[in-house]
C-alpha cells in the first residue's frame, strides 16, 4: 500500500509521517512526500534519513501537471491543507478530485473541530473541502482536530515563565495532543475500510488559559505568570503557530482570537478515547512527558 502525505514538511503530517515510519508495517518505500520545494525535501532527509529520492514528489496543489505524477500508484491520500491560506478550498478540492481521477482508494483529510463556525475564515476555507471529498464518491475519513497542544511553546514557557496568552485567559478551549492526533492518523491510514464515511471529532481536554499555567507548576515546580497579548504581538511572543504574512491572514487571526476570547472552541473527548483505545492525552501528562 502507498499512502501520499501532503504538506510532509509542515508540523502536523510530520506528526504522521514519524507515527507510521515507527511502526513495522510501514517502509520508507511505502511513503509518497508532496511538498513544495527541494529545500523542504532536504530539511525532511535531515529528520528522517532514512526516506529516499523516490519517496518525494514536488509540486503544486494549484498546479494539475504536478498532482498526477504525485498520485500515480497512491491507494490513500492523507490531505493536511496549508491553514490560513485563501486558495486553501481550492486547493483541497483540486486534489480530491486528482485523487479520483488517479484512482486513490481512500481519502483522509485533516480538517479542524466544528468546520460549521463559518464565522472563522480556517473553518470556512475546510467546510468547503469536506463537502466536496463527501459529494465527490471517494471513500473518505474525515479528522477533525481541536486546538493543537503544541501551539503553545512550552519550552520558551519554561524559559520565560511567561504564558503569552491571545484571549481570554478564563475562555474554555479544547485542546488535542499531536501524538495523540498523529495515532489517529496511522489508525486510519493502516486500515482505511472501518473508518470509511467517519467524521470524528478530536479532542483531547478542555482548559483556560489559567488551568494550562497552573497545570506547568504542579509538572515542573515553575510558576507561570499568564500575560495577556494583543494580536499585534501574538507573533512576536509566540503565542501562536500562524504566520501572519498577508492581509487575508491578519483577518483570519483577528477574527480566530476574537471567536476564542468570546466563546472559546471546546469538545468532547468520547471518540478520541475509543478511537486511541486509551485515555487523550491531558495537559498535565503532556508536560510531564515535554517539559
């Protein structure tokens, strides 16, 4: 079985490139790596020397010339799309339908909790995708992760003992662990039939600002102060993973921090735990495995 990784040199599908390169099951051999330039092709040989040559394909989602040869021979897609990006529908709807027309047998899209909060511009953009895998005939298994653990930079937390915090520091947020979505991943990868048409909601626990500091001093003794950010400086602090290059991101981030200081995006953890066959990981025991 070949499984094509699309954005391989981003944070999230290294996540699942690692997940499945850990398991016996999966060769270097059976990885086909979409990315975008020679460089992310070296900076992924770097991580994992062990890819060859054969196991990348560079290319374009907007351009069809490079999404053939890509999907040639590919039975499962897994499709984590570029976020904050305008064309990123577009771009996930261009490669669904290669992937039809390549003869792909399962689709996997990494999309985000509640696409339906269209009020939110990374949301919209992954609404549309999903509609188009599910009236496009493919078999499909859609992931729907919440916020991401990782967006928080607990080793510069840790430095600083600071927490730079966005929004509210009392909004509830769900939060997903990246090993914990990249399991789920391989889950589904490994053995697309029984998840074929799912949509699972990934979340993980739901925590305030306030519960994440206090759960770094109980693991690590550090006393954390919480600083509130204004969106200017949400970069510059790291208290996000966007980057924020264009006018169409600004708005996406604005809006996001704004939805989250006023309502916050929190989640169930019932199909994370039976899909992991364990409990999610929690914020305390990621930081007692990170910290």
């Amino acid at each position: 079985m070949t499984i094509l990784i699309t954005s391989a040199a981003g944070r999230t599908s290294g996540f699942v490139l690692r997940a499945l390169l850990e398991t016996n099951t999966v060769t270097p051999t059976d990885l086909r790596l979409f990315v975008r330039s020679q460089t992310s092709v070296q900076k992924l040989k770097e991580r994992f020397p062990q890819l060859p040559d054969a196991s990348f394909a560079i290319g374009d989602y907007l351009e069809a010339s490079t999404l053939g040869p890509a999907l040639q021979g590919v039975d499962v897609v897994f499709h984590n799309g570029p976020a904050f990006n305008p064309l990123e529908s577009a771009m996930g709807i261009a490669l669904i339908e290669a992937a039809k027309t390549a003869g792909v047998k399962h689709f996997v899209y990494c999309s985000v909790l509640f696409p339906v909060l269209t009020k939110l511009l990374n949301h919209k953009a992954k609404f549309y995708v999903e509609e188009h895998l599910i009236e496009s005939g493919l078999n499909y298994t859609i992931l729907q992760p919440s916020s991401l653990m990782q967006n928080i930079n607990l080793e510069r937390v840790l430095s600083t003992r600071v927490l730079p915090v966005p929004y509210s520091p009392h909004t509830l947020q769900g939060y997903l662990d990246l090993e914990d979505l990249a399991a789920v991943a391989r889950l589904v990868l490994l053995d697309p039939a029984p998840h074929n048409r799912a949509r699972y909601e990934l979340v993980g626990e739901n925590c305030t600002y306030q519960d994440v500091a206090q759960h770094i001093a109980t693991q690590t003794g550090a006393e954390v102060m919480v600083e509130p950010v204004g969106v200017d400086e949400i970069r510059e602090r790291s208290a996000t993973h966007v980057n924020v290059g264009s006018a169409y991101e600004a708005e996406a981030l604005a809006r996001m921090m704004f939805y989250y200081d006023r309502r916050g995006i929190p989640g169930n953890s019932n199909t994370l735990r039976w899909l992991l066959g364990r409990e999610p990981t929690t914020w305390a025991a990621r930081i007692k495995r990170d910290a």
